[in-house]
C-alpha cells in the first residue's frame, strides 16, 4: 500500500532564495521501504504486510526478559532482540492487539508501538538537494586561503564564531577520542572524512539490532546526506582537502538509525545509543526526533513506552561514559510554554493538529534527562530565525546557519549556512539546529581530547562553564518587521535562547 504524504518539520523555510535547508534532511518522512540497508525483518513480519514494530519494556535482567520473551511469543510476536541491560525488547507482530495484550502481563513496565506504517510499506524520493559548491566557488574559496587552512575553510564562519580557529593552533583534538553520528548514514568514502573514521565502531541499526557487515553505515545514492554532512562538521580532517571540522583530530563513526525514507524510529535509536556505550564512544550526535511523534506523549500508553526505551538507551550509554547531544528542533518553538500545537504527529500516518505541554509530551532524544540540547546561530551570533528555545530547555548554543537576510556572514564567506561535506566527495550548505548540534558535539570532544579521564557528567559541566555567556536578544524581530518573533527568558548566563553561552572551542583546550 501506499502511504499518505506527511507533513514533517524538517524542511526550513527561509526567505530572498536561501538553498532548501533542512534540520535533518530535505525529505518528507514517508514510509519505509521493505529495502532498507539493514532492515531486515523476522521471517514472521516480512511475509505479513500488517506486522508493525514495537518495544516491550522490562524490569532489566536476563530472568525477566527470558519469561516475557515467551509472553511476547503467546501474543503473536516474535522477538528481534532483546537489551537484557535495559530491559528493552523489540518484536514484530501482526497482532493489532499486541501492546493491550502484552501490559497485562507481569514485568512489563510498557509496551508501545514504534511506528503505524506496516513494516514493508512503500516510500517516496527526497524533495530538494542541498546547495551543492560548483568547482567554480571552490576555487574561488581556496584562492582566499591563508596559509595553513583547508582550501573551503574561509567559507567556513561558523568555525571563527565559536573560535576553532584558534582552538586549531593549540591542538587539534585527539585520536583517542571518538564520536558517534547517529543519523542517516556516513560516506566513510570522502576524502574529508574517511582519514578520522573508525569502521571498528560503526554500524547500521535501522531494524533494531545491530548489523555489522562492512559498510553498513553507508547512505545509499537515494538517501539523505545528512549523516555525512554533519560528520564532517565534527572531524573533517585538516588534510589540504575542502572544510575543516570542529576537531578535525578525533575519530568519528556511523551508526545509521534511519530508513531510507528517513524515518527514525525507535528500536534503531534504542539501537544507537546501545551500541555506542559498548563501543566506548564518547560523544554522540543526535540531530533528529525520533518518529513518528514529534511529541511523545506520557499519557498515552504507547507514546510512553517510546519515551521508556529511548529514556533508558540514551542514560545507559550516559552511564558507560557517553555525553549526548540533541538539536532542539526548527520550529521556533517555545519549548519552556505550556501550549504547542504539533501538526505532524504521527507522521507515518494521517497527522491531526494536537495542542499538547511540552512538559508531558517531549520530543525524544532532545528533552530527554541529561541530553544536552542545541540551539542553532546565525552568523551574526543571533538565535537563528527558524531554532526552538526555551528556558531551561536549551542548555548551549552554536551556529547552525540562517538567512543572509536576516544574519549575513562578513567576507569571503557568502553564504548564511553551514559548510560541509555530502557524499560522493563533495561539498555544499546546509543548515538547522542540525548542523549547530554537531559544533557542540565537536567542542565537547576537545574537551574530552583536553580531559582524557573526564566522566561525561565532567565533560557536560565544563561544556556550560566554557560557554560564552549571551544575553538575551531583546527584542527579537529577526526580519525587521517591526513585530516581536520570539521572547526570550532568563539572564545574560542563562536564558531561553542561547542556554548557558555559545560553545567555546578555544576555551575547551585551554582550560
């Protein structure tokens, strides 16, 4: 069957021209595709078109899970893995009872479906390219480098505002440090990325359990390059090639947790963090929300248990060392007010407009406990025109581009966006609190690089206390309109819209 077309948050809309930007991609979240890289189903749900993925969520232990694992088989489910660690159980079932059935039983703290597209449904294309660099604006650019730089890098602004620049001179961040995108696949094959990636700690976790075939981790021609972008914002490599990252040292890995129509659903995310703290990653970036809800909900009993798993994946790896970082999202949202109204839940479904409080419905990973969360900057250092906020929300800021009408770079950079690499060994913009989550990301990693033995809760409280302290922008009419866009709250070193400061790169290998 053919699913109906959703309506999605991830396209920005910005004004005079601007390339299609995306906070995650340029693609609607339409079904996935019985195709998938490494979405391979249980024999039982890949012959039943009616099966549909869920969690099941335990008490942690191998005894509990073992006595709800033959619960799950009586109901009509089969088991695709089971997170003895965190009690979180992913099964196919074509049984619409299923999750009714399956609370009942004891042990199960709750169960949910991830998704309301059966699992071998039908997808569309992308909608929209990035604003791929032609060889002309490459040579232009490296014509203007200085000595030192990377031939793209004076297109780079957003590298300056947080001062990496001058972070660069001091170090370049360490190899023993690795980052972990979380996204729609990295080309390990581009020539700015493939001298930092780490194959060992890369994989694809689009089914809910891990698929290790060498690879994996790669977005197919018909995919978002959105993974790959962001993972050179973090470590391209200072190898006389394109852009440099923001620790162009570190290490950096793929684990792919999106389907090819670009649905994040939730046993890939439980997937995701799972594997990056059993592979000593010590950052992750996580520049999505998780689908098909933008807001997930309490209340509901399936909307919970997406919040439970991903809840328990994400302070699992926290636990093992792990610091995680989330975009905060592209709505202008005023995450810290009682009343949102969300157009596009479910998704993968027929959307219905729902006035909901993000105090009881979050959008996970990014309002989950201990996440850092992003909000994205221009580049005159202004929240950008399209970022959520939110106080208490928003725990630091970076640049994740926005319209030169509104925020216009100083020269030789020309555009507003953000600077990266896509697959097939280019280069273009993009722009979201997508691409500002991965400078955070990258900040944090030189601390880690600076504080070898830092614990992530360290490396979070040093992340906050090297931030650059950023008042409030008061009032702030972004297009000069005359009309107020958003109000922000809070004081000059804490507040809604920049949290505790803009990410600083010099000061996280200084002090």
């Amino acid at each position: 069957m053919t699913a109906p077309q959703p309506r999605h948050r991830r396209v920005l809309a910005l004004p005079l021209g601007m390339a299609m930007a995306t906070a995650l991609a340029f693609l609607p979240n339409v079904p996935a595709s019985a195709a998938d890289t490494g979405a391979a189903t249980s024999a039982a749900a890949a012959d039943d078109p009616t099966s549909l993925s869920y969690v099941v969520n335990v008490r942690p232990g191998h005894g509990t899970s073992e006595r709800v694992q033959k619960a799950v088989a009586r109901a009509g489910g089969s088991v695709v893995i089971a997170y003895d660690e965190i009690g979180v159980i992913v099964v196919h079932s074509a049984n619409a009872d299923f999750a009714n059935t399956i609370r009942k039983v004891p042990g199960v703290d709750s169960a949910g479906n991830t998704r309301n597209a059966p699992l071998p449904a039908q997808s569309t294309t992308d909608v929209g390219t990035p604003e791929v660099l032609s060889s002309e604006q490459i040579s232009a650019a490296d014509a203007q480098a200085a000595d030192g730089q990377d031939p793209l890098e004076p297109l780079q602004w957003d590298l300056p505002a947080i001062k990496a620049d001058k972070a660069h001179e001091k170090t370049l961040g360490s190899s023993k440090v690795t980052v972990a995108v979380i996204d729609t696949g990295v080309d390990d094959t581009h020539p700015d990325i493939a001298p930092n990636f780490s194959a060992a700690q890369s994989t694809n976790c689009v089914s809910g359990k891990p698929d290790t075939t060498y690879g994996a981790w790669r977005p197919t021609a018909a995919e978002s390059p959105h993974g790959t972008h962001v993972a050179g914002e973090i470590a391209g490599a200072r190898n006389g090639i394109g852009i440099t990252g923001v620790a162009p040292g570190v290490k950096v890995a793929g684990i792919k947790v999106a389907t090819t129509a670009g649905y994040f659903y939730t046993e890939a995310v439980v997937c995701g963090f799972v594997w990056a703290a059993e592979h000593h990653i010590d950052v992750t970036n996580n520049s999505y929300y998780t689908d098909p809800w933008y807001f997930n909900c309490t209340g509901d009993p399936n909307q919970k248990a997406l919040v439970d798993a991903i809840t328990r994946a994400s302070q699992f790896a926290e636990r093992k060392g792990t610091v995680n970082v989330a975009a905060a999202g592209n709505e202008s949202y005023d995450l810290a007010s009682h009343s949102i109204t969300d157009p596009v839940s479910p998704n993968d479904g027929t959307p219905v407009d729902r006035v909901i409080d993000p105090h009881k419905c979050f959008d996970i990973p990014t309002q989950l406990p201990g996440v850092v969360t992003v909000a994205a900057t221009g580049a005159k250092g202004l929240k950008s025109s399209f970022s959520n906020y939110g106080l208490g929300v928003i725990d630091i800021a970076a640049p994740g581009g926005d319209s030169t009408a509104y925020q216009a770079p100083e020269p030789p950079a020309t555009s507003g966006l953000i600077l990266g690499p896509l697959p097939g060994g280019k280069w273009g913009y993009m722009a979201g609190t997508s691409m500002a989550t991965p400078h955070v990301v990258g900040v944090a990693a030189l601390i880690k690089s600076t504080h070898p033995h830092a614990s992530a809760a360290l490396v979070k409280a040093l992340l906050y206390a090297e931030a650059t302290a950023t008042p409030c922008t008061d009032p702030y009419d972004i297009n000069g309109d005359g009309k107020i866009d958003a109000v922000c709250e809070g004081s000059r070193n804490h507040n809604g819209f920049y949290g505790w400061g803009t990410a600083d790169a010099l000061a996280a290998v200084t002090r």
